[in-house]
C-alpha cells in the first residue's frame, strides 16, 4: 500500500455548508453491486438536468477537469454512511479534500481510500477557494509532512487526527493487514464478551 | 472503578489493541449487514481470499432496496434483482444468518436487530449504515461504517477507531401532551446544529429519556447522526430489560439474571465525568416540522419560517437561503399553510408498531385529502404482523393510506417509492437533504408518524393537537 505523504494539483472549489451525502451522490447510484462506475456520478443533480444537459457546476467546468483537490466548507459529507460518495470523488480524480470540517464518517471512508480528508480555518478555506476560484491553474500542494497546504506564496495549516495521518504516512491506510495481525488475541476477546444469541460468558 | 460512562467501559471492554497508526483494533459484537453497502466489501474478501471471521456475529437482511407493493421474485427492477441475488449469495457462500422474507424476520435492519433481541446493552455494534446509532437506544455503543469498513468487520470482527468524547444531553421536566420522541430529536437538532456532535457520542438522559419507551429512545438515538454525532445511547434501565425478556435472541432463563447484573453495570456511573453536558427543559419542545434541506432547519409547528435576514454566520444563511429556494417557502410563512402531495409514515426512525399506533389514532375515522398520496411502510415483517393483529392496517385502508409491505421505502428512495417533480412529502423519516426521497426537485417536511397523519388528512401541516377532520 502506497505511502501518502505529499500530494499536488490543481484544486476545485465547491462552495457550501453541509454538502450531504445525497447531493455527492444520489441514492440511485448505489444500486450498483461494484464501485466501478462511480467516477461518472458525483454531484449528479447538480450536473445534469432531468434531460441530460449540463448544468453550471465546478465539476462540469472546463477549467477543473483534472484537478485532484476539492475544497469546501462545513460539515462536509453529513448524512449517510456511504462509501459511494467518496468513492465517486476519487474515481472522478480527487485526492485529497480540504474543508472547515466533516462528517466523521465521511472522513473515516476518505482515509480508508487513501485520501486524506484535512480541516482548515474559515478564512484559509476562503482564501484556497478564491486562488482556485480566480486562477484555477494554481498548482496546491498538500502536505502531510508539514501538515499545510500551499499555494502560490499563501500557506494554509491543516488539521488531520494523528492516528489518521500516520495510517496515511506509514502506508496502513488499509487497515484489514493490521486488524489480521491481532487475531489471536481478537479469539481472546470473543470469548470473554456478550454474544448475540444471549449466551453470557 | 467509578467515573466512567457507558462510552468508556464499552470502549474498554471492547478495546483489543493499540495499533502503530495509534488507533485503537476494537472488537465489534455485532455487526448488521444489509444488501447496499456489502456487495463491494465481500469481493474484496474474495478478491484477498478472506473468510468471515465470526459468522456467528454477523447477521445480514435486505431494506433499502426492495420494493414495498409487490416483493414477489424477481423485483421488476433488473438492478434491484441483482443486488438482492448478490446478497443472497454472499451470505451463503460466507455462512452469514440472513433475513430474507421466508423467515418472516426480513426488515429495516434498525428495526429488526432490537425485536429480534440481537441488539443488547453493552455491546458495541456496526453496520453499514449511519443510522446504527439507533441501537445505541439500548445502552450500546453503535455507529455506521462505510464499505471498506464493513470489510474489517467481515474479515477480522474489529475496526480502527479513535475514542470520541461524550457529551450529556439532559432533557428534565414531562413533555407536554402531544409531544413525542421524534419532536424531541427534532429540537435538539435545531438547538444543537446538525455538525454539533462532530467528535462526540452522545448521553441521553434526564426525566424525559428515564420515562421514554425503549421505541422513543430509538427514534431520538437514530437521529443523533443527523445532529452530526455518529454514536447517540441511552443507559440502560428496567424499561430496557422490560423491552428484552423474551425476545429471541434475548438472553434465556440460565443466562437472563447474569445478564441484568453486566447490564446493569454498564450504565454511566453516578458520578461519571462527561467532556460536556447540556441541559434542556421538556416543556420548552413543541411539536416540530423541518422545512428546509437539513434535519436542522424545523421550526416548532406554530411558529413562523424564519427570516434570513436574522442569521448573521454567512454559511448558515446561504444554506438557509439554498432552502428556500429548493423548498419554494417563504420567510415567515407560517407552517400550517404549507400544503402536501405526499404523506409518508415508516422507516428506521419510525417504523416501529408505537409509531404506527400513535399514527392509526390520529386517522381513525377519518379520511385522506384528496390531493394527498398517503402509504404506510412497516420496518419490519413483524412489526407489519402485529399491526394486522391489532386491526392497524384496516384502520389506515379504510381512511384512505396504502398498506405496504417492510422496506427503507421513500426515506431514500432507491426503490419504486420516489417523489416525483417537485412534489412536497410530510415524512416521518429522518432527512430532508435535496434530492434525498427521489427527486432532484422534491421536498420534504420531517415530522412525527402522528403529525404525518394528521397531515395526510389536512391536506396540509396542522398541529396533530389541534387536529380535527377539515382542519
């Protein structure tokens, strides 16, 4: 598994409060059984009309087509606690997300994806969204290093939970290897806690 | 040891390990699975050649997919006929107990685990899907997971997690007549924002949760994801052992008063130190109706919509605005003149036979608007069973409601049950985002089962307390 320590490209703005899970992607989409397509859906409705047509949105726009960080605002992801949205940002190119903050189970699913999910201050998060907005060439770097994000000459401080940032430094972002590696003492642990069919130990 | 929460000895028993990342491997009890966000987690097991590492604690059904008309194979729906052969053959290729409809036990995954008696105190619980807190009702430790997630789970019965904090939410004093638990999920959302609890489980306690039936306190404990907390629990007490005896998966007469005792034990002690507690007055709730595109944005049922004008955060108020413009309401509109086209009672938040009695009491004797589209979904097989037993369904017919069969229904949408244009649904389910019950343009008002009805026959948002037949 690949170690995630710095990341550039180009950024597109998504500007708002408590984008939910259902504007990132429509509950429609998860009657897929793969994960395959989702690349072609995030932000669905507010990129295509009932007819097909596009509408006027970041990720329809020429100048974003390639860029690799999503920036916006509060409560990024609320709602449910499907993979499918994050999985459809990666697919479309994102790879890191930068916000005032997120949904917690949202930003558990980016990291177990290898996409660090980084909360800024208000006003930083404004100002990477005008360079984006204004000059959206800028290349921005993300890095975990450091724990900033820069731009141009503008620096932004970031803000990850440690244990996510190390599972992202040291390449453990998958976690399933780790969690095998404990089995004995998880064998332990069963037999001494409540089972679900009532059975006390 | 004295000086923990519930939270704390959960995390404690559960704990296994420190992992190099610093996480914490915490072992899962129980874990539900249902048809949606599954798929993808067993063939990644195959694709690493992977077992199920404890069969015997996963336990898997099929809700949010399935069609709530006509649940006779194969669904019409080619895709929904594929998820459901893929979850089929998941949980038999990796020896999962499975819910389907032969056993009669198929559900809304939220509401099987407590009436099957899987969901017990003490445990820690996850699925994936957010609204698991609901489980925590019982003095569990529940949260959603994503995919990847449920993939641990299946291989390894454990997740990396770091430990949140706990904030007390203290309701004391009696609730007003006609004020029910989805009124008080409703109000505390409003009070606290709906990415107030980022970071936090949340405690549920005081008068008002010491006197809520085990199904109140699942409502209240379902919603706390949507006040952005991704675990809500009540402690457990008589009324939650009252709920278990005799359930199936209930511990049995040899094992039931070990049981009690550990239950008992697990409760937050008297003098448990909490990172925050926040006290609120019962009577200061009201009936509660959402008007705008997060489970925030409610008013009490007699005031007015607010005005944008008085929101000073810039965010808040483009939200605020984004809202009346998908909802196509007006600032200080009052809630009682806002007409519906839908009227929708069932799903993890209220799906359960109280929500389903409080809502037949309310119509019985009357009839549905004309104008509106009213159906009733029960969460569950049994829960459906017990509601004919008692005439329920009769009583819903008769005044004019569709009675379905078990199923996530119009809460998501991804079955027939969808708004269509920009139709306006009184829901008793637990979001109001754009899009979210099938539509792009459709809109929803969230409220409780009884309001929905009352609803449904105004023809209109009407105060179920004032209710009367052309009100």
């Amino acid at each position: 598994m690949s170690k995630i320590t710095t990341l550039q490209g180009r950024a597109v703005p998504v500007v708002g409060d408590d984008i939910d899970t259902d504007r990132i992607i429509p509950a429609r989409y998860l009657k897929e059984i793969t994960f395959t397509r989702m690349g072609d859906y995030p932000f669905y409705d507010e990129r295509f009309s009932h007819d097909g047509s596009k509408k006027d949105h970041p990720f329809n726009r020429t100048e974003y087509q390639g860029a690799s960080i999503l920036l916006s605002n509060v409560n990024f992801g609320c709602g449910s606690s499907r993979e499918h949205a994050p999985q459809s940002l990666v697919r479309w190119g994102i790879r890191a997300v930068i916000a005032e903050s997120f949904a917690e189970i949202f930003a558990g699913n980016c990291v177990m994806l290898g996409t660090p999910a980084l909360v800024a201050s208000k006003d930083d998060v404004a100002r990477l969204q005008e360079i984006a907005t204004e000059r959206p060439g800028a290349i921005f770097t993300v890095d975990l290093t450091a724990m900033e994000v820069r731009v141009e000459n503008f620096v932004a401080p970031v803000t990850m939970p440690a244990s996510r940032r190390n599972a992202l430094l040291e390449g453990t972002w998958d976690s399933t290897a780790l969690l095998l590696a404990n089995s004995l003492l998880v064998k332990a642990k069963a037999q001494v806690l409540p089972h679900p069919s009532g059975r006390m130990v | 040891m004295a000086k923990r929460t519930l939270y704390n000895k959960i995390w404690d028993t559960h704990s296994v390990a420190v992992l190099p990342t610093g996480q914490t491997q915490l072992f899962i009890g129980l874990h539900l699975v249902h048809e949606v966000t599954s798929p993808q987690a067993f063939d990644m097991l195959r694709e690493r050649g992977l077992k199920v590492a404890y069969p015997d604690r996963t336990f898997a059904t099929m809700d949010h997919i399935v069609p709530t008309k006509s649940q006779k194979r194969p669904f019409t729906d080619d895709q929904a006929e594929l998820m459901m052969q893929a979850i089929e053959r998941n949980t038999k290729d990796f020896g999962v107990n499975f819910f389907d409809f032969a056993t009669g036990r198929q559900g809304v995954v939220h509401i099987i685990g407590p009436e099957l008696g899987l969901t017990q105190p003490g445990m820690t619980i996850a699925c994936g899907d957010s609204h698991t807190a609901t489980h925590g009702a019982f003095g569990s430790l529940a949260f959603g997971i994503g995919t990847s997630q449920v993939r641990d789970v299946l291989a390894t019965q454990c997740l990396c997690m770091d430990p949140m904090k706990v904030r007390r939410i203290e309701v004391n004093g009696r609730l007003k007549p006609g004020v029910t638990p989805k009124d008080v999920s409703l109000f505390l959302i409003n009070r606290l924002g709906v990415k107030g609890g980022i970071g936090f489980a949340y405690e549920y306690a005081g008068d008002v949760f010491n006197d809520m039936t085990m199904e109140g306190r699942m409502t209240v404990c379902n919603m706390a994801i949507e006040g952005g907390a991704r675990v809500g629990y009540c402690n457990p007490d008589q009324t939650t052992f009252d709920y278990l005896k005799g359930k199936e998966h209930a511990p049995k007469a040899g094992d039931w008063e070990k049981a009690i005792a550990s239950w008992k034990a697990v409760a937050s002690d008297a003098d448990a130190e909490y990172d925050e507690v926040i006290r609120f007055d019962a009577h200061d709730i009201e009936p509660m109706v959402t008007w705008g595109v997060t489970p925030g944005q409610s008013v009490a049922v007699n005031d007015i919509l607010p005005d944008p004008e008085d929101i000073l955060d810039k965010g808040e108020k483009e939200t605020v605005l984004l809202a009346y413009k998908h909802m196509k309401l007006k600032p200080k509109q009052h809630t009682t003149s806002i007409q519906i086209d839908v009227a929708f009672i069932g799903s993890c938040t209220n799906g359960r036979i109280s929500d389903l009695r409080a809502a037949a009491a309310v119509v019985k004797g009357h009839k549905v608007s004309p104008h509106v589209q009213a159906f009733v979904v029960p969460g569950s097989m049994m829960v459906r069973k017990a509601a004919m037993e008692e005439g329920l369904d009769k009583i819903f017919e008769e005044a004019g409601f569709e009675w379905r069969g078990a199923g996530c229904s119009m809460c998501l949408a991804m079955n027939p049950d969808q708004l269509k244009g920009d139709q306006i649904s009184a829901s008793s389910s637990n979001r109001n985002f754009i899009g979210r019950q099938g539509s792009p343009t459709g809109r929803t008002l969230l409220m409780s089962p009884a309001m929905v009805a009352a609803a449904a026959v105004a023809g209109h948002v009407v105060d179920v307390r004032t209710f009367t037949q052309g009100a």
